[in-house]
C-alpha cells in the first residue's frame, strides 16, 4: 500500500484536488449578481444611445427640410 501522511485533522489531501475544487465552486457564485447588474446597465446604455440617435437624425431632417 502507499504511505498517504496524514495531517491533524486525518483529511489530508497531497495533491490539493479537493481544495482546488472547493476554490473553483467558490469562485463562481459571487459573480452572477454582478454579470446581470452589467448586462442591465448596458441595455440602458444601448437604449439611451438608440433615442440619442434618432433625436439627431429628426432634428438633422428638420434642419434640412425646414
């Protein structure tokens, strides 16, 4: 059999696998808040940038025709 040392707790790991792991699920959950305040601030931006177009392109015909 393999020697697999133990640490004070009995739950050592040699390769770090399980800390890895626990590190990668961890990382994703904080992040989902933040990816769906992004996306609604840049629908705002996107609308904004939507009605600023049209607004000068009326006021460009305006000008033109008037």
């Amino acid at each position: 059999m393999a020697h697999n040392p133990q640490g004070t707790d009995g739950n050592y790991d040699p390769a770090g696998s399980t800390q890895m792991f626990r590190a990668f699920v961890d990382e994703g959950t904080p992040r989902r808040p933040q990816q769906v305040a992004a996306r609604s601030g840049s629908r705002v931006g996107l609308i904004a940038g939507v009605v600023a177009a049209v607004v000068i392109i009326a006021a460009v015909a305006w000008l033109a025709l008037g």
